[in-house]
C-alpha cells in the first residue's frame, strides 16, 4: 500500500473534473492539486517513489470519462536538466504505468528544450513563455497526454502544439492534479 488508510479515504473523497487547456480536444484531472493529491504529486516527482505512480494511474484509469483514453499515451516531455538531476521524468513514470493498467499504447516522442522553471513564475509569465517542445519521429494520430500536475496548462499547451505542427489529429489530456483555474 502506498498511502496510508485516512490518506487513501481522502483521495477516495476527491473529485475529478475538467480542465481548460489551449489546443487540446479535452483535458482532464483526477483530483484538485492539493490535500493528498498534491501530496501524491510530490511523492512521484520529489522523492522518486514509483509505486505512488501506479497509484496515480490506477486513480486516472478507473475514473477517466468515457472517450478520453482513446489512443496513444503520450508523457509530457520533462526539463531535461531537471531529468537529469531527478534521474527520471514523474509524467513519464505515470504514462507507463497508465499503459499497463489501461492497455493502452505508450510513446515517448516529445522533447523538450531547457527552459526557465514554472515554479515561481506568475501565470501570465508561464502563458506568454511556455516551454519549447518538439516532436521526435512520427507522432500518433490520437494523443493522450500524460502529467502529474496542470497548474496553468502552458506545458499540456506546448506539447499539444507540437503534436498538431507534427500532423497528430486528435490531442486530450490526462492529469492526477490541477490547479484552480
């Protein structure tokens, strides 16, 4: 077990919802960026914790309205600086795991370029200069992109950006948290 018993009930309290996220078909939370989510979130990206990735695509799985996992699960390209120092990439760990737990396809195809860090920056700044994503070999024609966290959308909006310039027909999103818009 990942999460103790009163942490799992509060997730299990939680509710999912959509998202507004620009040149995405539809995009979608399964909880709020707080509480244990946000919790969660931090267990996954800060302190490498793998199972608490197959607990997050468990949560996506068996939530996700109908339609939205119709695809090819595609991570959301990580800072490759902040890769490097992680030694992986959270949005990746969860895509994988959301793979085995829904069947679906996973692909890798998204780059990203170094780029000063959102955490910190209002978000105007994070809309006006979104991080620069690029497409490495052929994209799918129906992408599901996989994050741990949305907090203005501006990565998700890159991303799918790419993905259309590189001929991708169909772009959701799937997120364990987001913020209030």
């Amino acid at each position: 077990m990942v999460l103790c018993a009163g942490c799992e009930r509060a997730l299990s309290r939680g509710s999912a919802r959509r998202i507004r996220v620009e040149g995405i078909d539809q995009a979608w939370a399964a909880r709020p960026y707080e509480g244990v989510a946000r919790d969660l979130v931090a267990a996954i990206k800060f302190r490498r914790l793998v199972p608490a990735a197959r607990r997050a695509a468990a949560l996506i799985a068996g939530e996700a309205p109908p339609g939205i996992l119709e695809g090819v699960l595609v991570p959301v390209a990580p800072d490759p600086i902040r890769a490097a120092w992680r030694g992986f990439d959270p949005a990746e760990a969860i895509a994988r795991e959301l793979a085995r737990a829904a069947g679906m396809p996973f692909a890798a195809v998204l780059v990203r370029g170094h780029h000063r860090r959102q955490v910190g920056r209002s978000r105007r700044e994070r809309l006006a200069s979104p991080p620069r994503v690029r497409v490495v070999g052929s994209p799918p024609a129906a992408a599901v992109l996989v994050d741990d966290v949305s907090t203005t959308g501006a990565t998700l909006s890159a991303s799918a950006a790419a993905l259309r310039a590189a001929g991708c027909r169909r772009v959701v999103a799937v997120v364990l948290a987001a913020a209030p818009a």
